[in-house]
C-alpha cells in the first residue's frame, strides 16, 4: 500500500473533497501535478469528425448535460480521471461548456482548469481565446491563464503573448496570473 | 446496527467536563500528548495515551477539535451509551465517524450521553496540540436560532446594487431552515478591504478569518455568531479546483478562527455575468448545515451514508451510467432532494430537511434555544 503522507490524509478527509468513499479504493493522493493527455493533430479532430465511430455509452457519457454535470459537484471537484473514465475524448465538450458564455459559472470555471490537462492545439487555442474575453467575467480569463499555464511549456508562444495581452487587464487577479505565467 | 452500549460512570481521574464549562456554549482546552507509535490505515501515526471525559448530565452537543486545524485525526471514541463508534480500519468509516472533526450526538440514535467518553488522537509526528472540547450545555429546544454575519470580501463582486436581490432571495435560505423549526435570529454585517482574499485558496480560510473587517453601522458584526464570507472565487487544490462553498468545519464553531465560519463564492453562481441568487442561498444553507454538524446524506460514490435514519439514501447500485458517482437524475426519489446531498444541483435545487437532521441542527453548538 503507498504510503499517503498523513496531513494530507487528514486534509482530504476533513474536507471531505474528492475523498473515494469506496472501500475498495485509497484515498485520492495529493495532487501532482496532471499528466497531458496525447496531444491531437493541429488540425483538432472535433467530435463529429473522428475516424472511428464512438461507441454507444461512451457517446452518451461525452453528451454536453453529462460532462456539465458530471463536473458541477459544488464541494466535489473532479479529476481528470473522473472525467475521461466517463468520456474518453471530452476536450470538444469542455470547450463549448466553457465558451459558453450564459452557463453557470461553477461549470464554466471546472471545463475551463480541465481543459488546462490537456496541451492540443485546441485546447489551448479556446484556452487563449478566454483569457482575453473582455465582456466576460474576470474570474473565466483568470482561470484560463492559470490552465494555459497549465496546458503550455514555458516559453510557448501562444502561452507568451496571452499572458502578456493580459497584464493590461483591469482586473489586479487577471494581471497576477499573468505575471506568474510569465515568471515560469 | 450501530453498536450499543451501556451508560459508562464517570471514574476518578476523569477530566470533568461539568466543572470545566458553564451553561450554554463553553470552550475547554485539553492537554494531550501524542507520542505513541501506532497505525492508522496501514501507515505508521503517533498517537495519543487513552484521554477520558466526563460529561454531565445536561450536555446537548460536544465536539473535539483536536488542533483546530486539520493536522490531528479522533482514531478512537468509546462513549456512554453508544460504544466505540469509529472504525479506524477504512478511510469510509473514518470519513463517516470522525472528520473533519468528532462531535456528537450524530443523531437521536447516536447521542451525547452523560458519562464517561474516552478517545484517542493521531498525528503524524509526536506533539501537544491546542486540543479543545467544544461544550454545549442546557436544553436542546424544538426551535432553535442562530446569528449570522454577512461578510463580503472587496472584489467578490457583490455591491450595493445587489442588496435588494440578495434580501429577496434570502427567503429560500430562510424557509429551509424553517422546516426544521430554526430560524435566523440576528444578522449583522461587514466587509473586508483587502481584496488579495477575493480570490481565496481553500487552505486559507484562516487568513480570511482572521482579516480586518469593518462593522456595518446599520447592523454590527454580531460576536459569537457564523461568518459567512462571499469571495469571488473559492479555490481547492486539485485540478478542477473551483468550489461553491466550503464550511470551516463540521460542526464549526465561532470561537475557533479555522473553524468559525462559511465562505461561498460568487462567480460561482453565475449565469453569464448574472448572478442566481437563489442558487447562492442554497448553497449558503448547505454550508451552514455542515457548520452546525449535518453530514451529507450520502457520498459521491453511493456511501457512506450520514448517521439519520429518516435521511434517504442514495447507494451505489443507483449509478445507472456506471461512472463512480451516484449523481442527482439517479438519485430522484432517493436523496437528490434533500438539502444535504452530497451534489447540490443548481439546476434542481434540493428543498428538504428532514426531522432527524432537524435534531442535529437543534443539538447544534452555537443553536439558542426558542
């Protein structure tokens, strides 16, 4: 059994956050942090256009009312693991629920930092987008610098000029993750 | 079947809770060493010597916050009239019993007896944490209220322009609660300037406790009551990190800077820029249920389920799309409803309490009899 270093047990037990009640499994480790996905091809295959034909389940478990809620526990925050074990290709769904500028904002705020454990063009090309949407909330362009950080290398270009563009933004959180991204 | 046990007599040698406490709401500090190897869940702890309280006949609720931090896990409970309750043998059983901190009673089948309640406590290291009983005494009451104080963070997003809003929402809050005969009997209000805390992680609810707030004039901050914060974002430390709202602890208590309050963010009850403030009153009643001690009904994953006995339960052969979670369309019927069900659905927001989480609010350490 790995050893699970004790504050951090007594921490996910007290909060009682993301905690695998079953017996069967270990506590959820701490976070490290998360491995990409496979990167896609530039020209980012949408759900409608891969070659093979998606099986029944995991079509309905990749359907936008699925992912939205399967990511929308207000104490519960899901991992990527949570989230792949019910759709295996979910980046297209994460980013039209991000985009999507009248839904909840919990929702938004959850695709949008799981779109930063995955580093396809797409996902880091919606991430960028949102960092600068001025009309939006500060809170949506904060995240998605802190997942671009998260979806990028250092030095990335993209990553770069989105964090630069954003240390004008009028929001001071904006502008700090900004600073940080560019610090890294 | 719980396991059920004899009235334990105090013994000599005892730390007598009644002569440490007053009537009503009463904090006393214990001295606890922890220095005994031991084993928690396979891993190596420290633990301490067996520590024995005596409680008096007229306790109504108890909770022993071992640090008032999260650094010191109860591993052991053998109370009057319930016997040893925590399982220490699985992180379930740990979760259900003891954390984030032991407090009883967990309902009316699992009371605060009088008598002796004897415990252990584990950390990681040998130390002397600032162990504390939290100590209510006197009656329980079939009505029962609270104080509440309304902070909001500068930058959370919330002005003035959203008063009227929030007032009219504030009536789901409100006939919750209602249910369950508690009511809201006081409010006050402040704000806190440094908007560094409008974005907050999750393992610093400390420094927001401990902020500089400036009292309302039209309705001071009210000593001893629940703070209950409004940030703009709420930040755990995994990956998908946002949350809605989090209690300090379960039960929290005023006096305790980690545990005295509720923090709920803002923008993550948006719609568009729109806020739904009906929402965000909900899930301020969740979180203050956790504060006053409620559990959720039932865990993600089907289990464990809260100690009530009138509480549906939601399992896990509920989990009809077979992801790992019992999610609310699953558990219509069966749990999805009620207030303290571990997913509150802001597009179905729960609307139930029943009589047994009703004790537990009225057995609540800062409830005032009606």
């Amino acid at each position: 059994m790995r050893s699970i270093p004790f504050p951090l047990l007594a921490s996910a037990l007290a909060g009682l956050l993301g905690i695998s009640c079953n017996t069967a499994r270990e506590p959820d480790a701490p976070q490290s942090p998360p491995r990409p996905a496979a990167t896609e091809s530039a020209g980012e295959p949408s759900s409608t256009t891969q070659s093979k034909p998606v099986g029944g389940a995991e079509h309905e478990g990749c359907e936008r009312a699925a992912i939205a809620q399967l990511i929308s526990a207000p104490e519960d925050v899901p991992t990527p693991a949570d989230l792949t074990s019910t759709c295996a290709r979910p980046q297209a769904t994460l980013i039209a629920i991000a985009q999507d500028p009248d839904g909840l904002g919990l929702t938004r705020l959850r695709a949008i930092e799981l779109l930063g454990t995955f580093r396809s063009d797409s996902a880091v090309a919606a991430l960028a987008k949102l960092a600068r949407s001025e009309g939006d909330l500060a809170s949506i362009r904060r995240t998605a610098l802190v997942a671009l950080g998260r979806s990028t290398a250092a030095g990335d270009a993209r990553r770069t000029a989105t964090a630069q563009a954003a240390l004008t933004d009028p929001d001071p959180h904006v502008r700090a993750a900004a600073e940080k991204l560019l610090a890294k | 079947m719980l396991p059920s046990g004899p009235y334990l007599p105090c013994e000599a040698g005892d730390f007598d809770l009644g002569q440490a406490s007053t009537a009503g709401l009463s904090m006393v500090p214990l001295a606890v060493d922890i220095s005994q190897p031991s084993s928690l869940l396979g891993q190596p702890v420290v633990e301490s010597a067996p520590l024995s309280l005596c409680v008096p006949e007229d306790a109504v609720s108890l909770a022993l916050y071992g640090d008032g931090g999260e650094m010191v896990l109860p591993t052991s409970w053998i109370g009057s009239g319930i016997g040893e309750i925590i399982d220490t043998s699985s992180v379930q059983a740990l979760v259900r019993a003891v954390t984030p901190d032991l407090s009883l009673p967990k309902s009316a089948e699992v009371p605060l007896a009088a008598g002796r309640h004897t415990f252990k406590l584990a950390s990681e290291f040998p130390w002397s944490p600032p162990t504390e009983v939290a100590l209510r005494r006197g009656q329980r009451g079939d009505a029962t209220g609270f104080s509440l104080n309304f902070i909001i963070v500068d930058g959370s997003g919330l002005d003035s322009s959203d008063a009227a809003a929030l007032e009219d929402a504030a009536k789901v809050f409100d006939e919750l609660y209602a249910q369950a005969n508690v009511l809201v009997v006081a409010a006050g209000g402040g704000t806190i300037s440094d908007s560094s805390l409008a974005v907050l992680d999750s393992n610093k609810l400390g420094d927001l406790a401990s902020a500089t707030v400036t009292s309302s004039v039209d309705a001071p901050l009210i000593d001893g009551a629940l703070d209950l914060y409004f940030v703009r974002e709420l930040l755990a430390q995994e990956t998908a990190g946002q949350l809605a709202g989090k209690a300090m602890g379960i039960p929290g208590v005023a006096s305790l800077i980690a545990k005295s309050g509720v923090v709920i963010s803002v923008d993550a009850h948006r719609r568009g820029l729109a806020l739904d403030y009906v929402a965000l009153w909900t899930t301020a009643a969740h979180e203050v249920g956790h504060w006053h001690g409620l559990r959720h009904t039932t865990e993600r994953w089907g289990q464990p389920h809260d100690y009530l006995v009138d509480t549906p339960q939601c399992s896990t052969w509920k989990d009809l799309n077979k992801n790992g979670f019992v999610e609310p369309f699953e558990c219509r019927g069966s749990g999805a409803e009620n207030l303290m069900f571990w997913y509150l659905d802001m597009n179905q927001l729960p609307t139930q309490l029943t009589a047994g989480q009703a004790f537990v609010l009225h057995s609540a350490l800062t409830m005032t009899p009606l």
